[in-house]
C-alpha cells in the first residue's frame, strides 16, 4: 500500500534521509536509490509518496518513493509559484511609496527590508542544517521573524529556497503571523496609531 510523507532531513552528500508519514508513524530511512528519478536531489520539507519496507536488519524503511507532483506538474504551476513572491515585492514598494508621501516614517522601510534579509538567511540556514543533519531552527523562531515584519523575506525564502512551502501546518502559522503583522501596520495609518508611532519616535530620539 501507498504512503504519504514529509521529507524531514536530507544529506545530499551521502544520499539518504528521513520521511515523517502523515499517518503520525515514526520517522523511516530512505535512500536516493529508492526514488524513481535519482538525478534530482530530494529536499527537506518536500512530499513523497512511497512504499513501506525492512532493511537487512529489519528496520522499516521506504521504497519506490515518488515526489508529490513529479509527471503531473500543472502548466500553470510555475506562475502559481512565483505569485508569492510577488506578493512581497508588491507589499515591499506600497510601503515605500507610503514612506515617499509622508504617511510612514523611513524607519518602518528600513525596518522591513532589514527584517526580510535576516529572515530569508535564517531560512537559508535552517534548509542548509537540515541536509546535512545539523542543528535546526525552530519553527517559532522564524514565524516571530515573520510577526515583526520579516515576512516578505519569509515568503520570498519559502519559494527560491524551497524550503517551508509544503508544511501546511507551518503554512498555516506563517500567513497568521503574516496577517497579525498587516493589522498593526494598518493600524499605525489610523489616528491613534499615527500618535503612538510619533511618541514612540520622539522618546526613542530622546533616549
């Protein structure tokens, strides 16, 4: 019978790793071998579908497996893929032009574009560490980034880096940061939020 899994780490180095079933089942070995298409390197946080097995020794490990999506990618799907990225280009210009008419200090700018490189390589090391089986980033730790406004670079990560971009529980987390970020940041456009940014501001410069 035919399972579902996330690949949970992967060394590209010595071409194996690990898949997490959907069914809540312990993580399985699988090797680059056992894929039907081993040219192309499978990637953390990727789906699967396989068989069950044993090794030599008996332990349980997946055959045949087959990424989510390989023979039957949609035409569209590459378009599909760069809307996000777009998204947070777009929302990256917005504020900007915002700056430029005097409705948000440059400070919010510099303070998005900041937080979206640190987040986009906190992205790029956690994939790194989990190819090579390293110390991971926590996931609480990248949707707090995300939270304070890093994320654009969250966005722009999960899709050049491919990395994040298939866990919907992770999904989920990510666009409610997301959203929580947006509230704020409309919020400060209101008049009283326009009046808390600009004491804010002033005992920052007095401090």
């Amino acid at each position: 019978m035919r399972k579902r899994g996330t690949i949970t780490s992967w060394n590209k180095d010595k071409g194996y790793g690990f898949i997490l079933p959907n069914s809540g089942s312990k993580q399985i070995f699988v090797h680059i071998k056992d894929f039907s298409n081993r040219h192309r390197q499978p990637e953390v946080e990727q789906l699967v579908n396989y068989s069950e097995s044993v090794d030599r020794q008996g332990r349980p490990c997946a055959i045949n497996a087959t990424r989510v999506g390989d023979g039957t990618e949609k035409i569209g799907s590459k378009k599909a893929a760069k809307l996000p990225i777009t998204i947070a280009i777009l929302f990256l210009g917005v504020v900007a032009a915002s700056v430029f008419v005097g409705d948000l200090p440059i400070y919010i700018f510099i303070a998005y574009i900041a937080l979206s490189i640190i987040t986009y390589f906190t992205y790029a090391f956690d994939k790194s560490a989990a190819q090579k089986g390293a110390w991971r980033t926590q996931e609480s730790t990248l949707h707090l980034f995300s939270m304070a406004g890093g994320w654009p670079g969250a966005l722009i990560a999960q899709q050049i880096l491919r990395h994040k971009n298939q866990k919907e529980s992770f999904r989920f987390v990510f666009w409610v940061t997301s959203a929580l970020n947006l509230f704020v940041l409309i919020w400060l456009f209101s008049a009283n939020g326009s009046k808390f940014l600009k004491s804010l501001l002033q005992n920052i410069s007095l401090g």
